[in-house]
C-alpha cells in the first residue's frame, strides 16, 4: 500500500494490546502500536481512519492558536454575537476596586469597570455577561424548539465546557455553553435540535440521524461547519485546550 498522505508518528507501547490513533495539537497525528506489532500494517489503519483523521487534525489546528503567545491583555472594543444579531460596544473604566463588573448600558453599549489589569476577572466578569445572555435568549429559544419537536427537557444549564456546544444528559437535562452565542442562528438551532433529539436517542445510531434529520434536513451540512466555528470564538472567551479527544457533537451524550 502507498504511504498515507498523512504525517503521522508511532510509539510503541510496552503494556499496549490494541492500536490507538491519538490527535494532539502539539504532535498531530501518533499512532500507538503494542510491543511486537507489524508496523507495515500501519498506513492501511490510517488509509481506514482518514476520515476521523482529518477532522480530528482539523480540530487541533482551530485549538492551535492557544499556543501562540498571547498579545498584552486588554478589555474588548466592542463584541459580537451573531446568535443575537448584535454588537455590543465595550466602554472600559478602571477603577481602584479589586473586582470586575460589567454592566449593560443599552443602545448596544457595555461598560466594564474595576480592576481591569487583572486579565482573569476582566475574563470572568465578560463571560457572566455571557451567561447572562445565554439565559436570556437561548433557554427560551430551546423552549421554542422543545415545544415545536413535542420533545420535553426536565432542566437546563448554561456553562462553559471547553469541547462541547450543548450536551444532554439521561436525566434529561440539557446544558448550553455560552459560547453558542458566537455561532450564526442556523447552527445555534441545529445544536439545539440536536441535543432535543437527544432526549429520544441517546447514542447517534441511524434512527437517531433520522430524527435530527426530521427537524434539521441541512444536519449534515450545519454538522460539518460547526466544526470549524471553534476559529470564530475570541480567545478571551475560550480556555486553553492541548489534546482533541471528542467530534464537536458526536460525543456530546453522556
């Protein structure tokens, strides 16, 4: 078989019984092979997996940037969130408390004020502004799409994972990550609607697919760009993330 396309590395695993396909950002692809194992057989694993390869190196180099030296903190000048429409314009006021508010001034106007040198609370007091937002106007469109699918969800959270959009739980609970407010209005429903169809399926088997298929004909579409959608989140909203271990969706019940 030709080499595969791929860059990749391999480590052999002393106590290893299986090969492992492992996507870091630092080191892309490795192949893990247990102590004794045909390496010859290597590129035709590769040649199979490519699919999930390539998502998954896709994924790293949207969390690459993490790596990058970060320019001198400073607060926003203004922030958009497509899910709402809107941009907020940021007005930054230092002042001698220890702590950091934002307040909401109207007419798409924030003010943030404290100790705006401390770049953690600026972070922390934004991304409660966040979820306050997330609150606002995404629980009630869940509620919206809920009602509409005839799917009934028991509670919702709003969070900030630093892998998943949405999940739902068995005990039909489901959490939103205020990051969705980043994301265009058609993929925040497909989200939604995802996580609702949850509710019925909790895998991602056919008979799953059909449903979200039901209420989202474009989910394949609206799938394959959410995974790129990581790339549009300023990274004072995001956290650092070093190794790609789920798909943006696929592993999102638990």
């Amino acid at each position: 078989m030709h080499k595969p396309s791929i860059n990749y590395s391999v480590r052999v695993s002393p106590r290893g019984r299986n090969v492992r396909l492992r996507v870091t950002v630092r080191h892309g692809l490795e192949v893990v092979i247990p102590q004794g194992y045909d390496r010859d057989k290597v590129p035709s694993i590769i040649e199979h997996k490519k699919h999930w390869i390539q998502s998954a190196l896709e994924r790293a180099d949207a969390h690459r940037k993490f790596f990058v030296p970060e320019p001198k903190w400073d607060v926003p000048h203004q922030i958009k969130l497509p899910a709402l429409g809107k941009t907020w314009y940021v007005v930054a006021r230092k002042t001698a408390s220890k702590s950091v508010t934002v307040r909401d001034l109207g007419e798409g106007k924030i003010v943030v004020f404290g100790n705006l040198d401390h770049e953690g609370r600026c972070r922390d007091a934004l991304t409660r502004w966040l979820m306050r937002l997330t609150r606002e106007h995404l629980v009630p469109r869940l509620h919206q799409l809920s009602l509409k699918m005839g799917l009934q969800f028991r509670r919702t959270f709003v969070k900030r994972p630093k892998t998943r959009w949405a999940s739902c739980s068995r005990r039909r609970s489901i959490s939103l990550n205020a990051k969705l407010l980043f994301l265009p209005p058609e993929l925040v429903d497909y989200v939604l609607i995802h996580e609702l169809c949850h509710l019925i399926e909790m895998n991602h088997s056919d008979r799953f697919w059909t449903l979200v298929m039901r209420y989202s004909p474009e989910f394949r579409r609206l799938d394959g760009r959410l995974r790129e959608m990581w790339k549009t989140v300023p990274r004072w909203a995001l956290e650092g993330v070093t190794e790609v271990r789920s798909r943006p969706l696929q592993d999102d019940c638990s």
